[in-house]
C-alpha cells in the first residue's frame, strides 16, 4: 500500500514539475526590443531575381591576362669574379620566379608559383621548393638558395 502511495506522489510530483513551468511559459510573453538596424535585418525576405531569357548571352571565361615580368638581372654568389682583361661584365639575365599564393593548412603548406601548385620538397624547371613560410617561399637549385616574398 505504502508502494502505491509513493509511486502516486513521485509521479504527481514530476508531472506537477513540468507542468508548472510550460504554463509559466506560456502566460509569459518575452519580446526583445530591437534596435532599427537588427529588424531590419529581422525582417529580411530576398526578393526573386527574374532575368529574361533574352539577356542570356554565351560568355567564355579566359584567365587574367598581365604583362610579362620584367627580366631580372643577377650574378650567382658562387660564380667567380670575372677577370678584367676579358672585357665589361655581362650581368645574366633570367626571369626570377613569382610567388602568387600561399596556403598554411595545418602541416599541408602549398604555394602557387609561377602559376604552378606547389609543396615543399617539389621541382619545378631548375628549382627545388625547400620551405613555405607564412608570406616567403624558400627556392633551391644548383646556383643556391632564393627566397621569393608573397606580391
């Protein structure tokens, strides 16, 4: 008997638990005020964009067309000095690679150079990728080492 009588008050008591505060709830109406510029942003409906069938046009999308890079002019650190009795020094000229974008992902560093995706440990032409630092890519080959800084 004293069984029933318990199980009766427990399960009155977690209905009266719950009950109470849904009928709380719903006497309660809290209504925020909002400055101007949240309801407007609130109030928001996208409006149906129509574009008729006419104004459609075929359209090819090319890439980015820019002038070629300046020539760069360099001497390797390990080329011995010139002799002056074999005339005026004639500087080399090569076009230096570009670095367009780098990529920090974790331990997955990329780099776009010369329009090449590129990793640390990659080739590309005469150079070997050695390191991508957060705005400088780190260039080997046989003439030495090159830094190239982020454009």
């Amino acid at each position: 008997m004293w069984r029933q009588r318990t199980i009766l008050v427990l399960l009155t008591g977690s209905l009266t638990g719950v009950a109470i505060p849904l009928l709380v709830y719903q006497q309660v109406h809290l209504t925020p005020t909002l400055k101007d510029t949240e309801r407007a942003v609130a109030d928001f409906r996208p409006t149906p964009l129509t574009v008729p069938r006419k104004a459609w046009q075929p359209m090819t999308l090319t890439a980015p067309v820019s002038a070629p890079l300046p020539a760069a002019t360099f001497t390797p650190a390990s080329a011995p000095p010139m002799a002056a009795a074999s005339g005026p020094a004639v500087p080399v000229t090569a076009t230096l690679p570009t670095v367009s974008f780098i990529l920090h992902d974790g331990g997955k560093d990329m780099a776009i150079v010369n329009n090449n995706v590129l990793k640390a440990g990659d080739s590309f032409q005469e150079w070997r990728v050695e390191r991508i630092e957060r705005n400088r890519v780190l260039l080997r080959s046989r003439k030495g080492p090159l830094w190239i800084t982020l454009q």
